[in-house]
C-alpha cells in the first residue's frame, strides 16, 4: 500500500509516523511505499482556535489531492490534534483516511484498559 503523510505540523510528529511505519514495515517483505505531503502548523492553529474544522478539512484535501497523484492510497494525519476536523476532512478526501484517535481508541478498548494518562513536554 502507498500512505500519503499529511506533514507539517509538527515535523517531529511527522517523523514520529515516518519512523513508526518504516520500523512496523522492516521484515514483512512487503515493500514500503509513502509520500510526505506538507501543510503550515500555523493555519492549522489559526483554524483550531477559529473553530473552522471545515477551513482545515479543504486545506488537507488540498494536500491529499497531492499526494493522490503521487500514488498514494490511504491518508492519515501526523498530528493527533491536527485530528480536530476528522469527519469533516473525511467527507471530502479524495483517499480513505487512516485515523490515529479512533485506532488508538480500539486498541484500548481492546486491551481492556479504561484509564489512560497523557504526557505532554514542551521545550523552554
């Protein structure tokens, strides 16, 4: 399968997937194939605190139309947060969208754990 990356948001989150894929990849004898497109953190922030989850969703089909024509098949976000307008970028993507919270949600469901903690570090 092609994966299209949604980057720029954070390019340590972006890398964070890159890594994860290219390790969860290594020895399964399929080979890996991914396009990295970039999008600007800042009109992501500006849409988030303008609640304009549709704004944000016509900028990653945007992104997505790219990476479609370079191959890819499936699209996922590299930013949990960049995940605020999931059903409305949903609705308009041009390739199936690979859902970090609700993948994340299954696994904890199906792991059974009900209480979960999350860390937050930021830089000085």
């Amino acid at each position: 399968m092609h994966i299209g990356l949604i980057g720029g948001i954070g390019p340590a989150s972006t890398t964070f997937y890159y890594q994860g894929i290219v390790q969860r990849m290594a020895g399964t004898g399929n080979p890996l194939h991914l396009t990295i497109g970039h999008t600007d953190v800042h009109q992501l922030v500006a849409n988030v605190e303008a609640e304009r989850p549709d704004r944000q969703a016509l900028e990653y089909r945007r992104i997505t139309e790219q990476l479609a024509g370079a191959g890819a098949e499936a699209v996922a976000i590299t930013s949990m947060g960049g995940h605020f307008c999931a059903p409305e970028f949903a609705a308009v993507s041009p390739l199936p969208l690979i859902n970090g919270p609700e993948a994340v949600a299954k696994f904890l469901k199906a792991e059974g754990l009900t209480k979960v903690g999350l860390i937050s570090a930021r830089g000085s």
